[in-house]
C-alpha cells in the first residue's frame, strides 16, 4: 500500500506545476503569481515529503516481506539503512523541488500567453 501512495505523491507532484499555471492562464486575477510561486514551493516541500516518507515505508514493506532483517538481501538492506540524507534533505529543501520543476513549466506558459496575445492581436486587426 506504501508504494501506491508513494506513486500517488510522484504523480501529483508531476501535475502540481501544469495545474497551478493553467489556473493562472484560465483565471489571472485568482492567481497571482506571488501565489502561485508560494503554492509551487509549499506544495513541492509536503508533496517531496510525503513522497520520501512513503517510499521508506514501502522498504520497510520490502523488509518484513523478505524475512526481516536477517534474511533479506543485502541490497535491500542498504538502501533501508541509508535513509537519513534523503529525509533531511526533503525537510529543509523539498520547497526547491516544486520551484525548480516549475521553471521549465513558465517557459511553455510564456509561449501559450505569447501565442494567445498574438491571435487576439490578429483577430482585432483583421
């Protein structure tokens, strides 16, 4: 169940950006940008944190169902070990994620608005 959720956090991290600027192009005056970059950053640090924290969940999973700790492979058993940069990590800068993931995205924006602004432009001269 672990994994799912842990998917689920990917996933939704994944459209978090995509859906906050098609809000913003749809709806201008309900979003303006200085909220849409604090929505990017505080939705970036609980989704990276939700998503760190199920996927060790879900290694814990992997443990138990491998036989504890004294059978499983010793692969797995690393990765459970090495935990406590990621999580760390996610806690003081998984804000970064949402706002560095939502660059590329500004760059399409950008061309949708160029795009629309120059065929309304056409369509008043014509």
């Amino acid at each position: 169940m672990n994994k799912i959720y842990f998917t689920a956090c990917v996933l939704l991290f994944l459209v978090t950006a995509p859906a906050l600027l098609g809000v913003r192009l749809v709806w201008r005056k309900g979003m303006p940008w200085w909220m849409l970059l604090c929505l990017s950053a505080l939705l970036g640090w609980a989704l990276s944190n939700l998503a760190v924290y199920f996927y060790y969940r879900h290694l814990d999973d992997l443990l138990a169902a491998a036989g504890g700790v004294n059978t499983a492979p010793q692969e797995l058993m690393d990765t459970w070990q090495s935990d406590g940069a990621k999580q760390v990590f996610a806690f003081l800068f998984g804000w970064l994620y949402g706002l560095f993931y939502l660059t590329p995205w500004l760059a399409i924006y950008c061309v949708v608005v160029a795009t629309r602004n120059a065929m309304a432009k056409r369509r008043s001269h014509a």
